[in-house]
C-alpha cells in the first residue's frame, strides 16, 4: 500500500495577523510530512483561526467550528486564534466537536499537543493567561499563498486599552520581534520570490518599545536595502506615530510605499476621549498634511466606528465633517460592537441598531465619494504597478499607494513590476497600458 502522507486543513477569520499566524502553523506542521489540502477536503487536523472583534465574529467562529467537524468527524479539530483565547471553556461547551484549544500562545507547539492528544484524548484547553507572557513568539514563514505580498509579523500585542477593544486582554502586553529575526525572515520570504512585504502586527506602532533600543523605523530600515526586495509596506499605525524623526527617516526610503493606514475611529475629539485614543482631531489632520508634504500621491486610509455609546447626532456630523475634509483613499467603515470585558460595554446610551445603521450609510455615501476622487486624480498618468494576477486576458495588480490597477494583456505579468499609463477608472479600479 502506498504511503498516504497525514493531511492539514485550516480556515482564517479576522485580520492579517491571524492570516500569518494560520501560515506559520501550517508551515509547522508540513515540516512534520503533512499535506496541507483546502478546506473542503477530507483532512486529518483541521485548525480554526478565529476572531473576536464583534459579536458576529464569535458567532461566525462557531458556526465555522461545528461545519468543520462535519467534513471527518474522526480529524482533530482545532479552536485557535483570539476568540479561544477569549471563551475557552465556553467553546467547548457551545461547540463539543471541538478536541483542542489554543489560544494566541503556545502554537509553535501545536504539533506535540495533537500527538498528546491522539494518545491520551484527555486534556483539551491549553489556553493560559496571556498577560504573563513577556516573549515574542518565534513563528516562521517562508512561503505564502500570494505570489506578490507577504506578511512579516513583527510585533504582538497592545497596551492601548482602547475602552471598545477586547484584544488587549486577548493578543497581551506589547512583544516585539528580535531585529535579526525580522532580517531572516525577511531574506528568507525574498529568496522565495517575494517583492513585497508587509510589516505587521496587533500594535505596529509599538514595535519596539519592549525591547529599549530599537523602533518601527529601524525595523523598515534594516530590511530595506535587501536585494530582491521591492516594496515595504506598513500595517495599521497611529497618527502619534509620525514625527519629525519619521518623518525625515521615511522621506530616505524609497521602497516604502506610499501608503499609510492611519486609524482614526472618530473624527469627534469629544468621542475620541471617550475611546480612550491617544491623539485628536487636529493632530491627525497635522500627520496627514506632513505626510502629503512629503509624497503628495499618499494613499491615507483608516477606519472609523459608527455609533459609540453616547454618540449624539453633533459627534456624528464632526465625523463626517472632518472625514470629508481628509478625503480619504478608502475608510473601513463598522458599526460599534459591545464586547463584555471591555470599558465601552459598561456605558450607558448604547445606541439602538437603527440609528448605527443610518449613521453607517451617511457616512458610506461620504466615503466612497473620497475614494473616487483619490483615484481619479491618477488618470493619465504613469504608475508603477507590482501585478499579483494574470487570467483570462487580463492582468490586475496594485500601485505602491494600494490603488488597484488592470490591463488588457495575453502576457503573464505575475510578480513583475510594470509602469502603466492609466487611461480610465472603472468600479474601484483604474484601467490602463503597460508602457514598457
């Protein structure tokens, strides 16, 4: 009988953070001789990245985790990620099919603790209190589903404590990758053919701090001169994040993109409070114009909450007043979420689903009149565009300020850089020609 290699599947909710973490356990468990298989298939570990942002989140993980039992009812199940950190126990009593729980530590483990637990089928929750964690956990990439981007995680946890967010007390205190770590995987996911890469983490704007003599701009400065690599492009920052020592290190550094996702969640100083940010409006607005002195063809994108608890119509029309002002490349628009554990759930004035869902609508006709007017200001120019697909006569990729572009081509341009002249916006991209 021929040898029939053990079989890995997984399923990823949430944000890019657990998408590398999904990547780095697979990686794992291929070093072990399994064959990862999509979702669909009959697998014998099925791992569950999950998410806990809001409500529907959770509800989506359990949904995801009775489904995933189905497909081999004799697999391992696997509840990982940032809602098994949450609800451990409560999982495993909402959702019996599941066999383990790890949380958002102690998965480069996960392979000793499938193996213990196809012996003994005993202990089942490995979910420890991540506040008493102080180390950065080591997990590698070296190959990635996109042919173009990678994700290089840096960094994990926050110490914000934001009054609406749960992650804190989920992702724990700030941790910071070992700047030589960073460099390996960095020279590691380049001889893999990757020209672009994408610093992340929960907290990117802290990367650092733990660590006493290092930063976020140290961390871009030492992998910027490897050969191979294109572009650096940067996750979620804070405004508080651009100083003049940015500012003047990223004004030397070509390859950064000019792209910068700026999260701002109010444009109501009186709200802004509230959530317990660390900035306001005018000192967001100051990093947006230094930002454009420096390239005016900057993509500032962000993310904005509808409906904070006591959000009165006047806090609303400040955020929609300072949102237009801005003129935003795109906005990630949600509704408020109560999530237990957190200050914002104890607040009074929870405002009714209605009144979110009108609020979210106003604001989204604002939006995407922004969102077209950052990108028709790029029609008939030339733009450099990295492309990541190449089917059906058609080729799409994305300039270094995250605008998506396509052209008519028999050509495969996958992972090549190409200057394009753009003749027209159609949808929410531009259309053009390669020039050379």
């Amino acid at each position: 009988m021929d040898f029939q290699p053990k079989r890995i599947s997984t399923f990823t909710l949430g944000c890019k953070v657990n998408q590398y973490d999904t990547e780095a356990v697979v990686e794992l468990f291929k070093a072990e001789g399994y064959e990862e298989v999509a979702f669909d298939e009959k697998a014998d570990v099925y791992i569950v990245n999950t998410c806990t942002v809001t409500h529907l989140s959770d509800r989506k993980c359990r949904q995801m985790l009775r489904k995933t039992k189905k497909l081999n009812p004799n697999s391992v199940l696997i509840a990982m990620g940032c809602y098994a950190q949450a609800a451990g126990e409560q999982i495993k009593i909402d959702v019996p099919e599941v066999d383990l729980i790890v949380g958002t530590n102690k998965r480069n483990e996960i392979i000793q603790l499938v193996e213990n637990y196809k012996m003994n089928q005993e202990e089942y929750n490995f979910v420890g209190n991540i506040m008493d964690v102080e180390e950065f956990e080591e997990l590698h990439i070296s190959n990635m589903g996109e042919h173009t981007r990678a994700y290089l995680k840096i960094q994990e946890g926050c110490n914000n404590y934001c009054t609406y967010c749960i992650i804190p007390y989920v992702r724990g205190k700030i941790r910071s990758r070992k700047i030589e770590n960073v460099i390996q995987e960095a020279k590691r996911l380049i001889e893999a053919g990757f020209k672009e890469i994408i610093l992340t983490g929960i907290h990117v704007a802290s990367y650092g701090k733990d660590l006493g003599n290092t930063s976020l701009i140290e961390a871009i400065s030492a992998i910027h001169d490897l050969e191979g690599l294109e572009r650096i492009r940067l996750s979620s920052i804070e405004p508080v994040v651009v100083t003049q020592e940015f500012l003047e290190a990223i004004a030397k550094l070509p390859k950064l993109c000019h792209h910068f996702h700026l999260s701002l969640q109010s444009g109501s100083d009186t709200v802004l409070k509230r959530m317990n940010r660390k900035y306001t409006t005018e000192e967001y607005r100051q990093s947006v114009e230094e930002l454009r002195r420096i390239w005016p063809d900057v993509a500032i994108t962000t993310d904005i909450i509808v409906g904070f608890p006591g959000e009165t119509k006047e806090e609303f029309e400040e955020t929609a007043q300072f949102t237009r002002e801005i003129g935003f490349a795109q906005v990630h628009l949600f509704p408020y979420s109560v999530r237990e554990g957190t200050v914002a759930a104890k607040m009074k004035e929870q405002l009714d689903s209605q009144a979110k869902d009108e609020r979210l609508k106003a604001l989204k006709v604002i939006t995407d009149a922004s969102q077209h007017a950052f990108m028709e200001q790029f029609v008939e120019t030339n733009m450099e565009v990295l492309f990541e697909k190449s089917e059906a006569g058609k080729a799409h990729g994305y300039t270094s300020n995250y605008i998506k572009v396509e052209v008519v081509t028999s050509d495969n341009l996958v992972n090549t850089l190409k200057t394009v002249h753009v003749e027209c916006k159609v949808g929410e991209a531009l259309e053009g020609k390669c020039i050379d």
